[in-house]
C-alpha cells in the first residue's frame, strides 16, 4: 500500500523509456550510509567507526560489472573504512567527503568517462534529493525501503530491502532483470509500491 508520504512525484516511466535506459547503463552510483549500510555507526572506546555492509550487496557489485555496468561510491563523509570496501570490491570510483552531490556530479561523470543518460543513483536521506532529482531527468534513480519518505517519492524503484541488508542488491538485480527482457511487453513497471516479493 503506497502511503500518501510515498507517492511518487512523477509518473512510473513507460515500458520503452524505461528499457532504453536500462539498455544504455554503464554506472550505478551508490551513497553509502543508509544504503550500503543501515546508517549505523559503532564507536569504539578508542572512537573508531565501524560499520556493517553486506556481501549480498558486493555480489551485486560483481553481478553488474559482468554485464558491463560499474558501481561507484558518493557520500559525504570522509570514512577509511568506506575506502576499503571500495578497493575490496574492485571499485575504482569512490568519492568520499563530498558536501554537495548535485554540485559534484558533472565532474563525477567526467572521471568515469560517462553521460548523464547513462547512469543511476540510489540513495536514502536528504542530501539525496537533488541528486536524484537530476539523475531521474534521463537515468533511473532508486530508494532503499527505509529511506525516508520524500526520498521514495523521487525513486523509479523503491527497493524491497532496507539499507545495510540488501538494498543496493535489490536496486542491482532490478537494473539486471530488466536488462534481460526481451521485449517491452514483457517488462515490469517501475514499482511504485514499497512491498514486494522479497528475492
Ligand atoms: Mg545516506
């Protein structure tokens, strides 16, 4: 049941848009608190952050890079641990301690050698929103189920999995099963409800 707080602020795209940006997808663009993770952050007596990522989400990594399609990291904090997920996954993107997402993205799409119409985005909180608002103009932007409500709104997909267990999974297998349709027909409308059956 689609809650008023997460209706979405644009029409599903139809069956053939959303195929050709599927089709033409060379990079997924992930933040990482609250997708990746599920916001938390466990301190230490020393004061060292730790924090929790799943590898269903780094098979999704993987699952992507093999048709062709990398993965990149966006956040706004500066965090070794996040550099080391990123260089444990292969990921030659990641872009730490950046304030202003939006502001940032052109020369993200310059260091990765890619279009504006060949990307998507997932993210969860409001410094979110204006990212995706861009993104969703000609690539395909999703939501973890726990991302808050007006983040939903903006998302083609809002996946079936909160963030930190299997979001960024559920966003990589929604991009890939869409890329294996054959035909438009037989394509799924971007779901714009939040329960689904869970993979
Ligand atoms: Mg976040």
């Amino acid at each position: 049941m689609v809650t008023a707080a997460a209706r979405p602020l644009w029409a599903p795209l139809l069956a053939d848009e959303l195929l050709r940006r599927i089709a033409r997808l060379r990079l997924v663009v992930t933040d990482v608190d609250g997708v990746l993770t599920d916001g938390g952050i466990y301190f230490s007596e020393s004061g060292e952050a730790l924090k929790r990522f799943s590898v269903r989400d780094g098979m999704g990594v993987e699952r992507l890079r093999a048709q062709g399609i990398e993965t990149a990291f966006l956040t706004r904090e500066s965090s070794a641990i996040v550099k080391r997920r990123a260089e444990k996954l292969g990921i030659r993107h990641c872009y730490l301690g950046v304030a202003d997402k939006k502001a940032f993205l052109p020369e993200l799409l310059a260091q990765a050698g890619v279009g504006d119409d060949e990307i998507a985005y997932i993210g969860d909180d409001v410094n979110d929103e204006e990212i995706m608002t861009v993104v969703a103009e000609r690539g395909l932007v999703g939501a973890p189920l726990d991302a808050i409500p007006s983040v939903l709104r903006r998302a083609h997909h809002c996946c079936a999995l909160p963030g930190g267990c299997g979001a960024f999974r559920d966003f990589a297998e929604w991009i890939l099963g869409l890329r294996s349709q054959d035909t438009a027909t037989e394509v799924r409308q971007p779901s714009t409800v939040l329960k689904k059956e869970v993979r």
